[in-house]
C-alpha cells in the first residue's frame, strides 16, 4: 500500500477520503521519496519499538 502512495502522489487531498491513509500521508506533506525511505527502514523502525517480524515459512 505504500509504495502505491507515488502512483497517487499528483491528486489533491479531495481525491481522498478524509480518514485515508492516502490522505493522511498527503496532508502530513510526505513525498513518494519519503515513503520509499520509510519503507526501506521499516523492519529497523520496528524493531526500535520492540515489535518482532515474523516471516510465515512456506509449507511444502
């Protein structure tokens, strides 16, 4: 869902729904670059807060 936010980037806060995540990013003045930073630290920012990933494994 995030890294869609660049896909929408263009549109005003009007295209959005009031309680969007979409719009809230917006209206918070983050950028498509902004985004790909947080994502890209996402896993370290969690675990700053002490909330473990857990990756499913495959079943075979």
């Amino acid at each position: 869902m995030l890294n869609n936010y660049q896909n929408f980037y263009g549109r005003t806060l009007s295209d959005f729904r009031d309680n969007s995540l979409y719009n809230k990013l917006k209206s918070e003045g983050l950028t498509p670059f902004d985004i790909r930073e947080i994502v890209g630290k996402l896993e370290s920012l969690l675990l700053d807060k002490d909330i473990n990933i857990f990756i499913p494994q495959k079943k075979n």
